[in-house]
C-alpha cells in the first residue's frame, strides 16, 4: 500500500510537470530573457567578441514561446491585430537571424546595422502593443 502511495504520488508530480512543459512560460518571462540577451549581445559588440554576439543573437532568434494558455489570452486581447503582433515577432526573428550571420562572417559594419534593426524591431512592437497586454498575461 505504501509504496503503491509513493507510486501515485510519482505520477501526480510528473503529469504536473509536463502540464508545466506544455503550458510554457509567460510573455513577460519570454521578454526578460530577451532583455538579457540584448545585453549580452552588446557588451559581445562592444569587446568585438563575434563569438559571444553570434550565440546572443542566436539566443534571440530562437527565443522561447509562450505556451498555448498565454497564447489564448493574448489572442483575445489583440483580436485582429495579432497578425501584426506576430509579424512584428518575425521581424525581429529574420533580423536576428541576420545579425547572427554577420557576426559569424566578422562584418562589423553589417553587425552594427542589424543591431539597429534589431532594437528598433524590439521597439515597435513595445509602444504599440505593450501598453494593451501589460498586467494581463500574468
Ligand atoms: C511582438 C511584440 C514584441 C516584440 C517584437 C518584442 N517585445 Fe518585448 N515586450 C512585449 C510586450 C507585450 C511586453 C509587456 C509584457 C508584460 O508586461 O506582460 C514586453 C516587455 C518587454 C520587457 C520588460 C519585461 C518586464 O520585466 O516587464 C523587456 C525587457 C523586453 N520586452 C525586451 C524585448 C527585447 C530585447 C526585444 C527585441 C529583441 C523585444 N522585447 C521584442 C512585446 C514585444
């Protein structure tokens, strides 16, 4: 009985664990990680370690997504303007993707113009879009 108890208790943890997993992390937890690598990717531009600036861009390129809740909620906030919330996340994606690209090839002039792109990219979206989903995807 006893350890027929430790087994359920086992597999309570994990199914809350993948329900975890599937939920995915919040918006804002998506967005601080993205602030850290924005850091990362400057202090890698200002030493011109392209290594370090490759792998932070990378790190923005790929960055996580929500999970399928936040999503939902996100969705009905935005209404139709999810298509230009979702275009202006693929902006930043191709422009990261691009940064990582000129970085691997050395081309400072290239990096520093995509690195302008990439924050304008960051920014748009934030005095559009912040203000309508601040607080409500926590
Ligand atoms: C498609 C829209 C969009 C793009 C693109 C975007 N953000 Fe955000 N960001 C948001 C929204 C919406 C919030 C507010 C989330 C909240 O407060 O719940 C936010 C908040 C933030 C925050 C504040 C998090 C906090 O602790 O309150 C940081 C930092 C951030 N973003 C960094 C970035 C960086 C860096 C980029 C570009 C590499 C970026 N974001 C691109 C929509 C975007």
């Amino acid at each position: 009985m006893k350890r027929l108890s430790v087994w359920v208790a086992i597999m309570v943890l994990a199914a809350g664990a993948a329900a975890a997993t599937a939920e995915g992390p919040t918006l804002r937890t998506v967005m601080r990680q993205l602030g850290a690598d924005l850091h990362a990717l400057v202090d890698a531009i200002m030493v011109g370690d392209y290594e370090a600036a490759a792998r932070a861009a990378g790190a923005i390129a790929d960055h996580a997504h929500v999970g399928a809740g936040e999503r939902a909620r996100i969705q009905k906030i935005l209404g139709p303007d999810m298509k230009t919330f979702k275009a202006l996340d693929t902006r930043v994606h191709d422009t990261a993707v691009a940064l990582r690209k000129a970085a691997r090839e050395r081309d400072t002039e290239a990096v520093v113009q995509r690195f302008g792109e990439l924050v304008h990219g960051c920014t748009e979206c934030h005095s559009g879009m912040r203000d309508r989903l601040r607080g409500a995807t926590r």
